[in-house]
C-alpha cells in the first residue's frame, strides 16, 4: 500500500515511492480527501491499477480502502492445501 496526502503537493519522496511500487500490485492510497486537493491524483491514478481515495480522519471511504486490500490479498492467497 502506498499512501499520498492529498493536501499538499507530491514531494520528491512521494515520486520515488510511486517509481518504486507502480509496477506492483499496491494500492494506492490518496489521503486527506475532505481537505482541499492540491496533490495532482492524475500521476498516482495514471501508474495504479487499485487507487482509493479517503479522509482517515472521518473515514470517508474506509470500506471502499478494505474491499481494494482484500483483493489485493486475494490474487496471492495461496491454495487451502499450502503446507
């Protein structure tokens, strides 16, 4: 899961996250959604195949945060006869 605040701009951090776990199956997750948006999402949603938008602080879209980890779990679960 890689996590931005929507609140500010991406930082060179943020950037190298997204260089770093693009290509893999992360969720991205674009935080502070009840604040003004001054993060441009179109870069995180254009390298996410899973991105999800929240506010932790109301819990604007919590379940929305879980279903997108459960699947993301889902693809690597292993078969019920796994030692």
């Amino acid at each position: 899961m890689a996590v931005f605040d929507s609140s500010r701009e991406l930082s060179k951090d943020d950037l190298e996250l997204i260089e770093s776990t693009a290509d893999k199956n992360c969720v991205a997750v674009i935080n502070k959604n009840d604040l003004e948006t001054k993060t441009d999402e179109s870069i995180i949603e254009g390298r996410y195949n899973k991105v999800v938008k929240i506010s932790a602080k109301n819990g604007d879209g919590a379940e929305l945060l879980s279903n997108a980890i459960t699947e993301a779990l889902e693809k690597y679960k292993l078969g019920s006869d796994a030692q």
